[in-house]
C-alpha cells in the first residue's frame, strides 16, 4: 500500500466542507420539486413498496427528518446532503485503491462537480439518493475484492456484504440490478473461478432477500410497479425517434457536466487504446458495471421517451477511469485545467439555475395565453407553491367562517403532480387531507392514500388547484362526480417583480357520484 500523503486529505476535508456548505444552502432556500413533494407521500404513509418505486426513499426521508418531525424543505433533504458527503469519501477511497490517493482525490473532485452527483442526488431527495450510497459502496467492495482470489479469508464476510448493499441498492432504484449483470459478466468472461465459491450465491441469496418486501408488495397487488415500470420501456410501437435519443444523450452529458463527460470519453477511448494506466482487472470491472446500462438506455431512447438520470450512476463511476487519465497526465498544468474547467462549468450552470428559479433571469413574453403563463419555464416546478399555500390558507379560512365550504372539506387532482405541490404547500400547513381522483397511471400513490382516509364519500366537498404551468380545468371527471363545480380563486404567483405563473382554485360541492376505486383489482 503506497504511503497516505496528508495533503490530499487536507485537500479532501475541504472539498467535502465546500460542497456540503453549498448544497445546505440550495436544500434551504429552493421550494422542492414535483418529486421530492410526492416521494414524501412514501415516508408520511410507509409500505413495503410503492407504485414508482421501492421503499427506501422513503425511509431516508424518516430517518433524516425524525419521521417527519422536522418537515420543512432542508429536513426532507437532509438525507441527500448527508449521504452526499459521505459519498464524496467513498469515491476518494475508491480511487485511492483502484490506483493512489491523487486519483482518490481527483475521482472525489469530478463527483462534486457533477450536476447529478452535487445536486440532483446529492441535494434534491429522489430514489437516486440512496441507490447512489449503495451503489457506490458495491463498486468499493467489488474492487476491493473481485480482482483477488475467491479463496481469501476476507471473501467469507465481504460478499455477503456485497448481497446486502446490492439488495439495499435494488431497494432504492431497479436499475442496481445491472450491477449484478456486471459482476456475472466479469466472472464469465475473465474469472470463472469465482463461480465456483459458494460466497458468490450466498450474496446472490442475500440480495434476493432484501427484495422480498418489492416482491411481498408486488404480489398483493398483482405486480402493479413492475408492470408501470416495465411499460416506461417496453409500451408502445417500435416506431424510431431519433429526437429522444438527442434529448437522452445531450441530457446525459449535462446532468454529468459537460467537461466530465468528454474526459469520461478521453479515459474510455485510453481504455480501448490500452494507454489507461489503471489496474486491467479494475477497469474490466468498471466496464461491465457501466456500458451496459449505458446502451441499454440510449438503444431505449430510440423507441422510447428516457429520462437521463437513469444512466447517472453508471457515469459516476466511470469517473473513475477519468481520474485514472487525469493522474497519468505529465503536466500538471494539464491537470488543473480540466479541474478548473470542469469546476468553472458546474458553478455557471448552478449560479445561473439557482438564479432562473429565485429571480427568473430569462422573463417571459407578456403575450402568453393566461392560462398558459409559465407552460415553457421548468424553473418554475420549484417556485411558487408557497405563495399558493399562503393565499390558499386565506381562502380556506374565509370559506370556513362564512360557512361557504365545511371543516371537512378535501383537496383533490386528478394527476400526481402537481397535486403532491400543493398537497405538502396548500393542504397540509391547513390540515386538509388530499384524494386522487382518476386512474391509477395518473394518480400513482394516491390510489393508496384514497384508501388511507377511507375513500370517497357521497356529500364531500372539495377545493381544486391547478395552475398555468400544466393548466387543466376541471373537466367532465369533476362535474360528473360534484353536483357544482365553481371557480374560487385566481393566485398571481410573483418572481421578479413580474406575474409569472398562476394558480386557479375551484370548489367541488356534494360530491353525488362516488368514483371507482382505481385498486378495485385488489379488494
């Protein structure tokens, strides 16, 4: 083992303190988002599983906010901004066993100046979180141990802890799966002696029990997660879209940092040249627990619309490979100008992105339709709720007094988001309870929910919110169920000193005609 070099410590502390001070402040002073909202909903009603995805968000966010105790934005963060620093280690020691300490720690710097490790997992709370904890302790195990004997004694304790941080892992998002496909892949095609320790199975049987609460949840309602999951991929024809592998691709490498991704090209190009000066067996492995997500995502977005944080994971691990190029560079003039270049990069696109969703820097045409205003402007899926929710506050307790609306009266939408927005904004600071109405696709979590409360209810009365943004009046679902349908409210939303966005409240009287249970398959 080559001798520990404080400096890089030193270097590494820093590095750690200046993210985590920078993503607490993000956590603390940016609404959350159209998922974070909703992935709340997993820790205020647990389950085994859940509709979009496994548990374990969910459990993040209980644990980090004291069961929700602690509810306001940063607390439902904290977990990602925790599990972010952490991570930050994890790759510096990864990189410090794959090849030396510089590695370790230019590997750890790459991490932080990616948009999707910093931010979108490392600040924003989604399934990503915490697969990316076990995600990247799998691959420090992997290559701890897989380029050694199977016969060494550590073996006997270590993959049983590789099954278990895997099936942690498949518990937070599917996709680790494709770490397993990597770790059989390897065996086959470089060592067929590990198939032949009993270790290996045992870390196979492990992983498959901690999927037992996705497969408990699965088989009491008849596979419903894996079939919506499933039908992301596989619905529909086979018709060719080259615009959704543009988006895919251009999206990969701006979630990853633009600069992060051409040296992840540079090292994977030395890779096949055989010039990456990093342990064959090491690179091996990184190869086949990476590419074939990768492909398997951008072949996908040719036939089907992708979202490119599915593939993140597989990219921040080819950092990796990029820190091993850095290292190996001559001048180290060469190295700081990636560094610098990549870092320069990653706080123009946050400054600026912060900057779009607190004060709108790029205002829109005073000429949009009204009740479009704010339809092209995704900045704004994380402004406004909260002025929503003060306003709404005020009518509630108007229409209360003046005995316009009952006590009782619910909030409801007929699709998960933005309904979850205004479920955590408007409904829960004035203890309104929320419903879905509509299909289970649209719905997702408030299928269950609805029966949390105990379902519809003939004479219910209900408010309704839906904004400019993804403006949807209430249509002929709502005025078949309610015997009247009114309009309550318009809300100016303000960013800027400029109306930006608009919310429109309704209220749904008497409700006459009790929908159909969206969960009726499952009594």
């Amino acid at each position: 083992m080559p001798r520990y070099q404080p400096k890089y410590s030193r270097y590494l502390i820093i590095l750690i303190v200046i993210s985590t001070a920078i993503r607490m402040f993000i956590a603390a002073t940016i609404e959350l988002g159209n998922d974070e909202v909703y992935y709340r909903l997993y820790a205020l009603y647990p389950d085994l599983s859940h509709f979009d995805h496994p548990p374990m968000v969910g459990l993040i966010i209980q644990l980090f906010s004291l069961n929700l105790l602690l509810h306001s934005a940063f607390f439902l963060r904290l977990g990602a901004i925790v599990i972010g620093a952490f991570n930050i280690y994890l790759i510096y020691r990864i990189g410090k066993t794959i090849k030396n300490e510089r590695t370790g720690f230019y590997a750890a710097f790459l991490y932080v100046v990616s948009i999707y490790a910093s931010i979108i997992s490392g600040t924003f709370i989604l399934p990503d979180t915490p697969q990316g904890l076990f995600w990247i302790l799998s691959i420090y195990l992997m290559l701890y141990m897989l380029p050694n004997e199977p016969s060494e004694k550590n073996v006997r304790y270590l993959f049983p802890l590789l099954g278990l941080t895997l099936g942690l892992g498949i518990l937070s998002k599917y996709t680790t799966v494709f770490l397993w496909l990597g770790i059989f892949l390897y065996f086959v095609f470089y060592r067929r002696d590990w198939l032949k320790n009993k270790y290996v199975y045992l870390a196979l049987i492990i992983t498959f029990i901690s999927m037992l609460p996705i497969l408990i949840w699965n088989i009491r309602y008849d596979f419903v997660s894996f079939a919506f999951q499933g039908g992301r991929i596989s619905e529909g024809s086979l018709q060719f879209h080259p615009e959704f592998f543009a988006r895919e691709l251009l999206g990969e490498i701006f979630y990853n940092n633009p600069v992060n991704y051409l040296l992840i090209v540079i090292a994977v190009v030395s890779v096949i040249s055989e010039k990456l000066l990093v342990r064959i067996s090491c690179i091996r492995l990184i190869v086949l627990m990476t590419i074939p997500l990768i492909v398997t995502m951008l072949l996908v977005s040719f036939f089907r619309s992708t979202l490119p944080h599915w593939s993140a994971p597989a990219y921040t691990t080819l950092l990796l490979l990029a820190a091993g190029w850095l290292d190996q560079q001559k001048s180290s003039g060469a190295q700081k100008f990636w560094l610098t270049l990549s870092a320069v990069v990653f706080f123009i696109i946050i400054i600026l992105g912060y900057a779009q969703i607190k004060y709108g820097l790029i205002l829109q045409s005073d000429r949009e339709e009204y009740t479009r205003l704010g339809s092209d402007d995704p900045s704004l899926d994380m402004y406004g709720f909260k002025q929503v929710g003060s306003a709404f506050r005020e009518l509630v307790e108007k229409d209360r007094a003046q005995g316009v609306m009952p006590e009782d009266a619910v909030l409801v939408g007929d699709n998960w988001f933005p309904l979850a927005n205004y479920d955590y904004y408007a409904a829960s600071p004035v203890g309104m309870k929320v419903y879905g109405l509509g299909e289970l696709d649209h719905i997702h979590k408030y299928a269950w929910i609805n029966r949390e409360h105990g379902g519809f209810k003939k004479g219910m009365s209900a408010y309704y919110i839906t904004d400019s943004r993804y403006y949807h009046p209430p249509g002929m679902l709502f005025k078949a169920a309610f015997e009247s349908v009114e309009p309550a409210d318009t809300i100016q939303i303000i960013r800027g000193g400029h109306i930006v966005k608009r919310a429109f409240v309704f209220r749904l009287k008497n409700l006459e005609q009790v929908p159909e249970d969206p969960l009726s398959f499952k009594k």
